[in-house]
C-alpha cells in the first residue's frame, strides 16, 4: 500500500504542477511559440476543452483550470489522509482543505522554478527558450525585490530572499498545520 500512495501523490503532484503552469502561463502572458508552454498546453488541453464549453472565463480568470486545480488537490488530500492517517477516503472537510497541496504544490513549484533559473543562468549565457518561459513565470515574484536590493555586480541577491521568504511561510504552514503539510 505504500507504493500505491507514493505512486498516486505523486502523480497527483505531478498534474497540480501542470496545471498551476498553465494558469500561471496564461496569468503572466507567457510566449505561446515557446516550446514549454506548448507542451503544457498540449497536455492539458484534453482535460480543459470540454471542460471550456461549460465554464466561462471570468475576468481573464480559467475557471476550468481553477476547478481542475481543486479536483486534484481534493484528489490528493484524500489520498493523503487515507494512506497516511487512516482516515476516510471521503469526508465533507475535504472540500475546505483542498486548498492546502494548491497551496503546497504552489510554493514548491515557485522554488524549484528558481532553482532552475539561477542554475540557468550560471550555465546559459545567452536566452534560450527554456530561460525565456523562467523569466517570464518568476519576474513577477522577483522584480518587487529587486526594486529594493538591486543586482550587486553578477549577484543578483532577490531569488535567496524569494526562497528565505518561501522557506518562512513554508515554516509557518508547518506549524499552523503541523504533520499534514509535511506529508504533502
């Protein structure tokens, strides 16, 4: 059974991370003819066509996503507490907690993505479409910092506060949720 819930969260992490990307493209206005966003869109586009003829857009807001987003977060927080705790594969609760492996999911992909960019960045001097599509998905986290501790020289100290903030909130759910956002 543990192999089963490894297999299942992780494919459940896998598909929030897929669809957290392809909200966040459509939210930053990410190029479309970069070969990632393509690909996102691409996988994702089966899920979401018909799921587009009965949700509206609001606002610029996919509302197809958003619920597909919360689909599987209650997906995996139902794994999680079944597998993990025990529980029951279905309570009522679910439906509030399900915001809690969105949010989760949501923080690990802002790290990783600029993990990926700085390491980018020590590798690629020049713009290649895989730095293109990180600029464009971590700008938006990054510019605000960089307002108020500009680059020193080739250092560029905004992605290490991004992180150090991630890691305080990452620390704060921690302890507002205690075990359950560790499982995640």
């Amino acid at each position: 059974m543990l192999s089963l819930n490894y297999i299942m969260t992780t494919l459940l992490t896998f598909g929030l991370y897929i669809f957290i990307l392809r909200l966040w493209m459509q939210y930053v206005r990410a190029s479309f003819y970069n070969p990632f966003t393509q690909f996102i869109v691409k996988i994702t586009q089966p899920i979401l066509a018909p799921l587009k003829q009965f949700l509206p857009t609001i606002k610029n807001v996919d509302t197809s996503t958003l619920l597909v987003l919360y689909i599987l977060g209650m997906l995996k927080l139902a794994f999680i507490i079944h597998f993990q705790f025990n529980g029951p594969i279905w309570d009522s609760v679910f439906l509030f907690y399900a915001f809690y492996p969105i949010l989760h999911a949501i923080g690990h992909l802002i790290f990783w993505l600029l993990l990926f960019r700085a390491i980018l960045s020590w590798i690629e001097r020049g713009q290649s479409g895989a730095e293109e599509i990180l600029a464009q998905l971590t700008d938006p986290l990054v510019q605000p910092i960089r307002r108020i501790v500009p680059p020193l020289g080739n250092i560029d100290f905004s992605f290490m506060i991004v992180v150090f903030i991630l890691l305080a909130l990452n620390l704060l759910a921690t302890e507002l949720f205690g075990y359950l956002w560790i499982v995640m």
